[in-house]
C-alpha cells in the first residue's frame, strides 16, 4: 500500500499518528481529567476505526469518500483572511445579540461579541474557561464528554480526541437570556483537505431560560472536514431553545453528534437544519432524566446535487411522564438522499411518556431517495408512542388546488416546497430564530431555481 | 356568462357527462341538483380545469371565452371559482399567506400591484367578518387538521376573498350543520350582484332555503333532465329523483 493511497486504514493511521503528535504532547498543560477524556476517546477510534455501511447504524451512509482525502488539521488556512463581510451572511442582520465565532474550531475573539448578556452568564471559549478554572471550569469538567459517548459513534470520539477548544455558553440558575446567542464556526482550509473539530458545551442550571444559534459553514468552497460536537445540558425548570445551521461548502463533509440532557421539568425545543456539505450525518440524541420533561427535537434537510444527509436520532425517556415530539422533513432534488433513523426509548418506569414522530420526505425529482427507519423500544406499559413516515413528490391534488387560485404551477411548486419547510420553521420557538432560519431556506430554495437543473 | 353546448366527458375512460346543456347569465343563481353519480361533481371540476377529466365533445364558452382551453390558473384569473366539495390541505402553508398567493396571482395577471401583508390583513379582516370568524384561522396552515365545517367555511372566505365573476359551489353544504349552512348562505348571498353569477351544486333542497336559486336544474346521467323555477328544488325534496329518469329518458 502507498502513501496516501486513500483507505480508511489509511486515514485512520493518519489521524492516530496526527494526535501522537500534536495533540498528546499538549496533554501534559492539560488538567488530568481533560488528557484523560482524550486518551480514551483515541483509544476508542484506533479500536473501532471509520465506520463501515456493514454496521447497521452507518446501513445508508458510506463514509468512503472520506478516506480519499488525507483531512487534516495541518490544512487549516495559515491566516485566514475573514471579515465582517463573511459574518454578514451567517449572522442575523442588525446590531444586539452576542456572538461568538470560531475559525478552524478556535475561538476568534477580534470576530465575536461575548458582552452585553445578563450578570453570571458565560459566553466564550472553551479552552479560556478550562485554564481558568474556577466555577465555570468545574461545569466543564463535569459535563465536557459526559453527555455525546465516544463508544455511539466512531466521528464523536475522533473529535473527542481532537478536542482543544469551542464554545462555552453558561447560564446560571434563574437567568434569563433575551436575544438568541449566535454561535458561529467557520472553516478555513488552506492548502488541502483541513479538519476541524469544533465543540459545544452549553449549560443552563435550575429555571434558566436562553436560546442559542449554532452555525457551520465554510469561508470557501472546498473540501474539508467538520467534526463537531455539541453538548446540552438543561437542568431542572431550564428551557433552551436551540438552532443548528449546517451550510457548509457542497464539497465539504460534516459529521457531527449533538447530546441533549434534560432534567425534571426542563423544556428544550432543537430544530437541526442542514442545507451544505456533500455528506453530512448528525446524530441527535436526548436524555430525558427528570419527571415532567418536555422536548421538541425537530429539523428539515434542503438538498440537492448529490448531496447527502444522515440524522440519526435517539429519544431517551429515561424518567416518567415526560413528552417528546419529533418531526423531520426532508426535501429532496436531483440525485439527493436523505436518511432518517428515529429511535426512541422508553425505559422501564418511565411511565406516562408521550411521544410523537414523523418523518416526512418531498422527493422533487425522480432519481431522489429517501430512507426512513423507526426505532422503537418500550420498556413499560402506560405509554403513547406514536411514529409514521411519508415519502413521495408534491401532492398533486394540492397543485390543482392552488391553481384553482389562480396560482400558476410553477409557482404553487415552489409555494407548497417552501410550506414543506415552513412546516418546521414555524415549530421554533423564537420570532427572531424563525426568521433567520426562514432568510436561509428561501435563499436555499432559490439556489435550486436558478441553477441549470441537473436533471430535466 | 357561461355557455354549455353539448358537453361530453370521461374520466378513466367512463363517460359521465354526455350531452350537458347550461347557460348562465350575469346576476343569475343556478342549482343543479341530481342524485348520486349523475355527473354533478364532475361538471364542476371540469369547469375548473380539472386533468383528470377528458372533454370528448362540446364546447363551454366563459365570457365569450373559449373555458376548455383556458389553464386551472388562467380561469381563476378570469374569474371562475370552485369551491371544492373535499378541499385540500397544504403543509406548511398558513391561510393567510394562500389567500394573498392567490389574490396576488390574480392581481398579477389583471396587471395590479400586489398586495402587502399589510394591506392584504385589513382586506382579510374585513372579510372574516362576513362568514363570522375570528382570526384565528389565518395562522393555521391551510385546512391541515381542519374539521368538516371549517374546510367548507374556508372556501367560502377564499370565495369572499377572491370575488369571482362566477363561483361554483360544489356541494358546500354536505357536512354543514345549520348554522354554519345560514352562515355560509349568507356570505353567498352577500356575494350576489348584477355582474356576478353562482351555480350551487347540491344533492338536498336545504340550501336553497338560503340561497335562492333563478333557475334549478336535475342532472341525470350526465345530462340535463329538467330545469325549472325554485318550486322544483321542492317537488324533488318530497317526491324524490326517480320521477324524473323516465321523462329524461323520453326527451
């Protein structure tokens, strides 16, 4: 075998040599429990290596084309070149909200604004707070790697491994955050194939309430890697309303896990929007650990291209009378393919718990494709536990309708594709984070409709 | 208005219509009544342009326009509405944002300016009043998750919205209870001017207790059998649709 004749061996030896190298040596400035959490998420990805379409989690989605490309943090941009202008684009319009941006998952202080939130919250970089220590270091020990398991997912550990920095959002018991937090990770490859691993740790102690922005994309259109993975902890009476925003480079790939814990009485309500990247796979999951939780876990996928995403969720009701709802649209043109996984858990005891999903696929052309599987486990007897899947192109009875308005097809096309999206737009919880999310569809949308179609 | 001259048609390969005679003319209210199966149904979705019907013979004129060769959009356009006997929901969409699509389609091709949201809400509001609603309406998404009643309400205010030269009302009243049948009676018949005409398609005479028709005629067999004052829409309550057929069938 050649260097860097591309097999995930290949890659993998690449990566394990990349963190002896780089990363472990850093380890010895690094408090204990951080080296430790590295080490066994390296062990875990020399163990398992890339996942392999053999493995029933991974059935839909070959990650082959990874292993063509020797990613690495070596390629990041030696001096990224980003200004307001880029932020223009991701970030809201107008002055306000704090936020706070990430280059090659580094904290970009001249890019952010961390000020300006209530007294006690925390806004910033991971590795700052870790080296400070103090209160807020003390939640990240107890929470960093706690929650998204290096064994679920080979991606989770190698990011694990890699992880030296990211965004730390605090917010202390009882406070109340208006404006939604924007959170921003921009990659920056240089002169080849960069990865990066970016990282989220947000913690909302007793009867806090905030609302969060995390957006991924790329400042050029490139192949790179992210690797990325978000950590939510919502304590007892704590309500998050959180937004994901994967709109990476066509080219890149993005593997990512976000982990949600709830406590009793908390509210969390997630919308996961992937519009980028040629391959994509995120795998939501949440704990509910506490009686009386509630959570909405919902997203939509806009693709065309040969793109490809996988959402892979996992529902956890681990406590009793706790509900949950999840809705996943999914809209697909060209050669896309969207795969959805919808397990859901109930575990002995966990009586009273409520819980809807749907799946729902608009297939916008003929070569698209779709793949729905649910996945339900109950363990206890006194449970609403409801799941159904749909699939197919535009209603055409609903396009009759509409032109009965006096809609003329091609218009009610894009009038119905866009309520398909409206459809979760509208569950988010926030006006402002409605309408962020809404400017990104229709643009996405529009993308579509003035491209040559690819396929007639 | 409307001109019927011998109006054939199949769907799936079945005639239904064979031979329809109709003319509507401005300020005028027509029922057509008819048993089950006799083609009423599918009369009214062939005037809106339905693709599932095929017109084998025949010709409808509408406004002096040639209406078989006019587009689903392009009759809207020119004024024609359906009110649909099972209407259809739409994900995503609230009625608001619908009702302004369509108005504006409209507007668009009467080379209008379209309407803001803001302009468009006090126009909807206005309307709400004349079929008795509130708000409410406006931000669900349109008929998804609606009960009976509300869907055939909501046609109605799409009616009252649009304001069509002719409406078609296809069987409106089919799961209506009293109330919302005087409701939406009252917002037809608010709807009635000179330069306005309306065709009601109904199985049963209770509607035309409210909407008093000029003319009502019995469709049998894909033809019309019969038309006459609004005593028949009577005579058909009390004795029934089989005294017809025979009488047809010696025309």
């Amino acid at each position: 075998m050649t260097a860097g004749s591309g097999t995930a061996a290949d890659q993998r030896q690449g990566l394990l040599d990349e963190y002896h190298k780089a990363i472990a040596p850093s380890g010895r400035k690094a408090p204990a429990w951080l080296a430790g959490l590295r080490e066994a998420a390296i062990a875990r990805f020399a163990d398992v290596g890339f996942p392999s379409t053999r493995q029933e989690d991974w059935r839909f989605t070959s990650v082959a084309p990874l292993a063509n490309l020797r990613f690495s943090r070596m390629h990041w941009h030696p001096r990224p070149q980003i200004g307001r202008e880029h932020l223009g684009l991701m970030l809201p319009p107008g002055p306000g909200a704090a936020h706070a941006v990430f280059v090659n998952g580094r904290f970009a202080p001249n890019l952010s604004s961390v000020g300006g939130l209530p007294a006690g919250v925390r806004l910033g970089s991971l590795a700052d707070t870790i080296q400070r220590n103090g209160a807020a270091g003390a939640a990240i020990e107890r929470h960093l790697g706690r929650h998204a398991l290096v064994d679920r997912n080979p991606f989770t550990a190698l990011a694990t491994a890699f992880v030296e920095d990211g965004a730390f959002l605090y917010v202390p018991a009882g406070v109340e955050v208006e404006a939604p937090v924007q959170l921003l990770f921009l990659a920056a490859p240089g002169d080849g194939p960069s990865a990066s691993y970016p990282r989220v740790l947000i913690v909302a102690e007793r009867g806090a309430r905030v609302s969060v922005v995390e957006t991924y994309a790329g400042v050029e259109d490139r192949a790179y890697l992210t690797s990325a993975v978000t950590e939510l902890v919502a304590q007892d009476g704590a309500q998050i309303a959180s937004c994901r925003i994967q709109r990476e480079s066509e080219l890149a790939y993005h593997m990512a896990t976000s982990q949600v814990y709830q406590g009793p009485d908390s509210s969390v309500q997630t919308c996961t929007v992937a519009v980028g990247s040629a391959l994509s796979r995120h795998d939501v999951g949440a704990v509910l650990g506490g009686a009386g939780g509630y959570l909405i876990l919902n997203g939509l996928s806009v693709l065309h291209g040969r793109q490809h995403v996988d959402h892979h969720t996992t529902i956890d009701h681990a406590a009793p009378h706790c509900e949950s709802h999840e809705l996943f649209n999914g809209i697909l043109d060209d050669h896309a393919r969207g795969v959805f996984t919808g397990r859901i858990i109930v575990r002995p005891g966990a009586q009273r718990t409520d819980s809807k999903q749907t799946n729902n696929n608009l297939l916008l052309s003929e070569e698209a494709r779709a793949d729905s599987q649910p996945q339900l486990e109950i363990h206890a007897d006194d449970v609403k536990c409801t799941h159904g899947a749909t699939l197919g192109p535009l209603d055409p009875a609903a396009l009759f309708y509409l032109q009965t308005r006096g809609i003329a097809p091609h218009d009610a096309r894009d009038l119905m594709t866009y309520g398909f999206s409206a459809q979760i737009i509208g569950t988010v919880p926030v006006p402002e984070l409605r309408r962020q999310l809404d400017r990104l569809v229709r643009a996405t949308l529009d993308r579509g409709a003035r491209r040559p179609r690819a396929v007639p | 208005m409307l001109q019927i001259t011998n109006l054939h048609a199949t769907a799936d390969g079945r005639e239904i219509l064979k031979g329809l005679d109709l003319s509507v003319s401005a300020g005028e209210v027509h029922a057509i009544m008819g048993p089950n199966g006799s083609g009423k149904s599918t009369l009214a979705q062939i005037l809106a342009g339905h693709p599932v019907y095929i017109v084998t013979e025949g010709l409808v004129t509408f406004e002096g326009r040639d209406l078989l060769d006019m587009e689903p959009e392009e009759r809207a356009q020119a004024g024609l509405f359906l009110a649909f006997q099972y209407p259809v929901s739409i994900r995503g969409i609230t009625n608001a944002y619908f009702l302004r699509a369509g108005v504006n389609a409209i507007r668009k091709s009467q080379g209008l300016p379209e309407l803001d949201p803001l302009d468009f809400l006090d126009v909807l509001q206005e309307k709400l009043k004349v079929i008795g609603w509130d708000d409410s309406f406006l931000n669900r998404p349109v008929n998804d998750g609606f009960s009976g009643g509300e869907k055939k309400r909501n046609e109605i205010l799409q009616m009252a919205v649009l304001e069509p030269r002719l409406a078609v009302l296809d069987e409106t009243d089919s799961g209506l209870d009293i109330d919302a049948l005087k409701t939406v009676a009252a917002a037809v018949n608010k709807l009635r001017a000179p330069e306005r005409a309306t065709i009601v398609v109904t199985h049963y005479q209770r509607l035309l207790n409210y909407i008093i028709p000029d003319v009502v005629h019995v469709l049998v067999d894909g033809r019309i059998a019969r038309s006459g004052s609004k005593e028949l829409a009577l005579e058909l309550e009390a004795r029934g649709y089989d005294w017809i057929k025979p009488e047809a069938d010696v025309a």
